[in-house]
C-alpha cells in the first residue's frame, strides 16, 4: 500500500464496472452483500448514501458504503457504515481502515459526532476489526446484526 496513492472515489459511469468487480472471499459472503446489490441500494437511496470505490493508483482495491440521513428517526442508521467489502486478495494491508477513515471524515465533515456500524458476529466476522479501530458495542440488536458506535473528537 502507497499511503499517497490511496483515495476514495465516487462512483461514476466510468468506474461503475470496476467497483461490481471488487468481491470478499466466497467464505466472507454471509458477512457483506455483493457490491452490485449495494449499488442497487444506493440508486434507490440516492439522496443519503455514499457510496465511494478504493483506489491505490489505478488497483480497486475495496468498496464503501455510508449513510447520512440526519433527519431518520432510528439514531442509529442517521450516520453509520452500511457496507464495506475489501477484495479477497487485498485484506490485512491496510485499505479497510484506510475506507472507515474516509467515512469518518465525511462524517466529521457533515458535522456528525456519531457514527455507527452494525455486524454479523460469529466466526470471521468483521467485529475485532471494529474494536480495533475505535467502535464499541452499544449492546443492541438490528436484526441479526449488532450494533457498534464511535464518537468523533
Ligand atoms: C473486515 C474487513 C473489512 C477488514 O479489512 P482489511 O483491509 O483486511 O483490514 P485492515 O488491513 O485495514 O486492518 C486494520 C486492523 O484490523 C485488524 N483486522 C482486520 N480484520 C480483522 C479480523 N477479522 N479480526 C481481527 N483483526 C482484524 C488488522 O490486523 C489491522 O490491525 P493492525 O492495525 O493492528 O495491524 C475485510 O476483511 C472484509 O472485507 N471482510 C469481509 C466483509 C466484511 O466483513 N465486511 C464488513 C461488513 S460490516
């Protein structure tokens, strides 16, 4: 990874190929959806998802999926990761917590102090990754997933 050469960028005619090809390791499906499904999702929610493809140089190396919607009555879901998928070849080089930093920063940006994520726990899941990087549990339930905070400085 070349620090100065990753960057999150929106998708776009041009791009809208490459990011659908960006897909975890067949034994990580259960943990994320395809990023073609979640491209389907932000069509339908345009006015508040942000969705940003990874790049280091011209290598797509993961994908990312916000939420914004400040005016949703659930806190949970007026800030938070939706999706994120790193490509099977690309995990445990950093491009994961280089794509949460992003959204933190879009957050902060927006003038959000909360921002959350939610997770399938059970094995291979994503959830020490979260602790990891700062999040906390809340002790809540959002289906089959549980949910997670941080608090931005
Ligand atoms: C979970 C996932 C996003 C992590 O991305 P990544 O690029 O591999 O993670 P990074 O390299 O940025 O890791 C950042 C830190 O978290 C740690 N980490 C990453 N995945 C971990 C895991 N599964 N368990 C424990 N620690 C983990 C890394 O060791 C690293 O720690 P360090 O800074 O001490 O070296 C990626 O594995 C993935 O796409 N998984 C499948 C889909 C998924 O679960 N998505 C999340 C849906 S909510």
């Amino acid at each position: 990874m070349s620090s100065t050469s990753l960057r999150a960028v929106e998708i776009t005619p041009d791009n809208v190929r490459t990011a659908v090809k960006v897909e975890v390791r067949e034994d990580q499906n259960a943990f994320v959806a395809p990023v073609v499904f979640s491209l389907a999702e932000a069509y339908a929610s345009r006015e508040t998802a942000w969705p940003r493809l990874i790049l280091d140089g011209d290598r797509p190396v993961a994908f990312i999926m916000a939420n914004f919607d400040p005016d949703e009555k659930e806190p949970d879901h007026r800030c938070g990761i939706w999706r994120l998928n790193v490509a099977a070849g690309e995990q445990g080089k950093g491009y994961g917590r280089f794509a949460v930093q992003a959204v933190l920063d879009e957050a902060r940006r927006r003038g959000q102090r909360r921002v959350t994520v939610s997770w399938v726990p059970g094995e291979g899941s994503p959830e020490e990754f979260y602790l990891k990087l700062g999040f906390r549990k809340t002790g809540k339930v959002d289906g089959d997933e549980l949910v997670g905070e941080l608090f931005l400085d």
